[in-house]
C-alpha cells in the first residue's frame, strides 16, 4: 500500500493514523505503566485533531520514516524529511 504513495503528496489518512499511533506507542515506551496510561489517554483525546494535522502538513516520506522510527530519535529525526 505504501509503494503506491508518491514523494511529495498528502499522506492518506490510514497512514497518518498510523504515524500517530506509532509516535504514541514510542512516547509511551520505558515508561511505568501509571505514566504511559496517561501519555496514551492524553493523545487519544487529540488523535483526530492530529491525523488531520499530519494529512495537511506532511509529506508521504515524512509519514513512512515516522512509521519506521524504532525509538523517539529516529522519530524526531524525521522532522527533516520533506
């Protein structure tokens, strides 16, 4: 599915819930569980806000190196793909 996608274009919405949701486990993790259940609840509460945000100002190759990011550094390193 993502080969179909091309450089430069708005990420589909699937891939953006994705992202999102990545980003969410990997913020989450190595922390105790009573603070990872609180990052959890505090993004799903602005997920929807967050995935339309992601379709308007990112591009597909920022969106697939976010959704190979193993840890936060490669996932903020991302933030220099276009």
């Amino acid at each position: 599915m993502l080969l179909a996608l091309g450089c430069g274009k708005q990420p589909a919405r699937d891939d953006c819930d994705k992202m999102i949701e990545h980003s969410i486990e990997l913020a989450a993790k190595g922390q105790e569980e009573p603070t990872a259940k609180v990052i959890k609840a505090g993004f799903a509460s602005i997920k929807t806000n967050l995935v339309e945000e992601c379709i308007k100002k990112n591009t597909v190759k920022h969106v697939k190196c976010a959704i190979a990011a193993a840890d936060l550094p490669a996932l903020e390193a991302c933030q220099s793909v276009n």
